[in-house]
C-alpha cells in the first residue's frame, strides 16, 4: 500500500527534493502540493492525504493556522512540521515527536 503525502511548502528547492526523494520510494507518493497558504486551505484537506508536510513560514499567513484546519478535517492524518521552524517558533513544546520527524498533530 502506498501512502500519500501533502507537501506545503513555498521553497521550490526543497519541493524538488521532496518531489525526487519521494520518486526514489515505491511506497510512498506525493498526492499534491501548494506553496501559499491560499491554496493549500483549498486543496490540502481536501486531498485526504495520510501524511501532510507543512512549512510554518508560508508567506501569506500562519503555518499554525493550516496545522489546526488540516487536524480537523483529516483526524487520521499525521502532520509533520520543518523541525528548523517548530524550534524558531517555540512549537515543540505543544506536540510529541513522531518517528523521523518533530511533530504530529496526534498529540493536540
């Protein structure tokens, strides 16, 4: 069984590495992506993925925003944040860490 994955993001370099460490993994595929916020209230929870990878640092809004719509549209879902941007903003301290990741909303 595939999983798929979310990927927020507004950085295209980090995207093109997601997009080619992803195609490097049968078992995983990336079900969309969004680089602004806008879009991806549009079209991320929409998507059903199992797994979201979210960039707190978007450019027209609040990364922890997108983190609490995504938790309630999708209560399956794992989030996974940038571990450099949860430290910056101080969010470690509100979710457990998730295998090879900083984050998962399964603790809010």
């Amino acid at each position: 069984m595939r999983t798929s994955i979310y990927l927020i993001e507004d950085d295209s370099s980090v995207l093109e590495f997601v997009r080619s460490s992803l195609a490097a993994r049968p078992e995983w595929t990336l079900c969309g992506a969004s680089d602004r916020q806008f879009t991806a209230r549009e079209y991320a929870a929409k998507a059903g993925a199992a797994v979201y990878l979210v960039d707190l640092g978007l450019p027209d809004g609040r990364g922890e925003d997108l983190l609490q719509l995504l938790s309630q549209s999708n209560p399956g879902a794992e989030l996974l944040v940038s571990p450099c941007l949860v430290m910056k903003r101080g969010w470690s301290a509100h979710w457990r860490p998730a295998p090879l990741a900083m984050c998962s909303k399964r603790a809010a």
